[in-house]
C-alpha cells in the first residue's frame, strides 16, 4: 500500500504543477485531498493493516496529504500572478491618451429648494426645528385634533409600525413637540420628511414638507396673509401672485388654503393648472383653540398661526418638473440639469 500511495502522491504533483486555471486546481484538490478523495480511500483502508503498521501509515497519508495542499497553494499563487498579467496585457494603460476629467456633483433640486426655503424664513425671523419621523399617535392626530374616526388614520393612508406607532404623516408634529417643551412665544418652521401611502405622478409615499408655527399675543390672519405673501414673493419672483381661499383643516380655525398664480401660464390658464390659472401651495390657518388648551397653553391670552407647504411640490413648480417620481428616481441625466 506504500509504493501505490507514493505513486499516487506522485501522479497528484505532476497534475498539479500541469494545471492552468483556478478551477482545475480546485478540481484537482478536490481529487486526491476531498471528502471523498483518493488519499481518504487510503485512510479507509487502514483496517485491512496490522495494529503495528497503522499508526505509521496514517501518519504518512496525512503528511501527503499536507504536502500536496502546500503544492495546490503555491500552484494557486502561480495562476493568479500569470492571470494578473494577462489582464495587464489587455488591459494596458496609454500613458500618451489625455485624462477623463471628473465630473463636479450638484445639488438635488429638493435640497436646493429647502436650504433657500429655509434662509427666506430665518431672514423673517423664523427658528428651524426638528423632530422624530417615527411617531406616536397622539403627537401625529391626537394632539392636531384629528378625530379617531378620521381617514387619515386608516392603515391604506398611514404607515404604521404597531398600534399606536406610526412613520408622521406630516411636520405638524415637531409643532406640538416644541410647544410640549419649549414657552411661548413661539415662531419656527421644521421642515423634513413625511410619509402616506400614496404613489403617482404627483405624490410619493415619501416626501418633504415644511410646516410653520407662530403663538404669541395678538397674532392675526393677516400676519399669516403677509408672511405667506413674502415668502412666494421670495421663491418664485414677483410675478408671481398668491392668494388664500377657506378650506377645512382639524387642528386650524379659521383654515384656508394657498395658491399661487400658474408659474407656467401667469394666470391664463394651461394643461398645468387646469385652466384655473392657479396652483395649489398647501394649507394654513389659526391654531384651534382646542389644540392649545391639549398643551396648557391660555387660548384667551395666546393666538397663532400655522400652515404647511410641500417642499416636493415647490421645486416642481420652481423647475417645471411634471412628475413627482423624477425627484426620487436618481436618474443622472434629470439631475444634471440643475448644476
């Protein structure tokens, strides 16, 4: 058994310094040094010997065994060197061709349309907070005077992560957690994101709005009338007009909403405003006075106003971009265009 050991062990040498790529190395070990391999045929053997002659024997097919992994490994370092410089033959680099210049990056138009959202708001006096896009119910319906038997809290609206855990539908939220923490006079924006189960050409299941919130004595619908009025001055020119019509909000008394003059037809009506001549911004309103008594806030003492756009829906309207999901789609031809 010996002499046919070594003639294995030397038939096995000769095949491995032979072999030209990895997977017949691999199948090669897999040959002599396997699970099933003919050196384990020879451990197996090892009864059919005297109890003298076992101890040696064994010893010697493991030593083979180990000496032919070391050759496979050395053979395995060989074929990945000559691989190496075949794909350096191929793959040679001209030294005398001119360089690829590297592309410069830009900002996404929703970024770009939230850092200036949020420098025509800190000029007017506005602090910007943030807070949890994980929410409880109460912070996200309860406290904003939703009712429960409201549609927003269905599941087919509203992501929910477990009964009273949800991903905020909306910003309103930071609103009470400032006012849970912080005095009042209050004037902050809190832009971020926002998530409902929706998906088409003009909403995502995630998108970004950006809701502001002013308390303080003798706060007016007016001053919710001027501010609004600055800001759409402040993004989109002064061509472009705004106005305020009633509307319905939970957490709001008096509630309206906002509108803007089309960007594209200036109030003649098109294809993009319906041939309305307007656009739809978001909603706005006087805080309810039941919203302030939640949060042990005096409503005889205090008035405020609040109103929420869609950061989303302002850069399609600045860019002219006709469908939500190019915002999200990473498409490098769409986004070059606002370098």
């Amino acid at each position: 058994m010996k002499e046919e050991l070594k003639k294995v062990v030397a038939a096995a040498q000769k095949e491995i310094r032979e072999v030209q790529t990895l997977h017949d190395l691999m199948q090669v070990k897999s040959k002599y040094t396997g699970k099933k391999s003919i050196l384990n045929n020879f451990m197996q053997k090892i009864s059919t010997l005297s109890q003298e002659d076992r101890p040696a024997f064994g010893q010697t097919v493991n030593t083979m065994k180990q000496q032919l992994l070391s050759l496979i490994e050395e053979q395995e370092k060989i074929i990945k060197e000559l691989n190496y410089k075949k794909t350096l033959e191929v793959e040679s680099l001209d030294l005398t061709l001119p360089g690829r210049k590297r592309g410069k990056g830009s900002l996404h138009p929703i970024t770009k349309v939230w850092r200036e959202l949020e420098d025509i708001f800190i000029l007017m006096g506005f602090e910007v907070t943030e807070g949890p896009d994980i929410e409880d119910e109460f912070h996200n319906f309860g406290a904003l005077n939703t009712p429960e038997d409201h549609p927003a809290r269905e599941l087919s609206d509203t992501f929910y992560l477990d009964d009273n855990i949800l991903l905020r539908t909306q910003t309103s939220t930071v609103q009470i957690r400032t006012m849970e923490k912080h005095q009042v006079p209050l004037k902050i924006i809190s832009p971020g994101s926002c998530y409902r189960n929706e998906n088409d050409a003009s909403h995502s299941p995630m998108f970004h709005q950006v809701e502001a919130l002013v308390v303080d004595v003798g706060v007016s619908f007016t001053d919710l009338r001027d501010t609004l009025t600055i800001f759409v001055k402040e993004m989109f020119g002064d061509k472009i007009e705004s106005r305020i019509r009633p509307h319905f909000f939970p957490f709001t008394e008096p509630s309206a909403e906002i509108d803007i003059i089309c960007v594209k037809c200036y109030g003649k009506g098109c294809n993009l405003c319906g041939g309305s001549g307007w656009l739809e911004m978001g909603g706005a309103g006087m805080v309810d006075p039941a919203v302030f008594e939640k949060l042990g806030i005096d409503p005889e003492k205090f008035t405020g106003y609040a109103f929420g756009l869609g950061i989303d829906r302002i850069a399609m309207l600045k860019y002219k971009i006709p469908d939500m999901r190019l915002l999200f789609e990473n498409d490098i031809r769409f986004l070059k265009q606002f370098k």
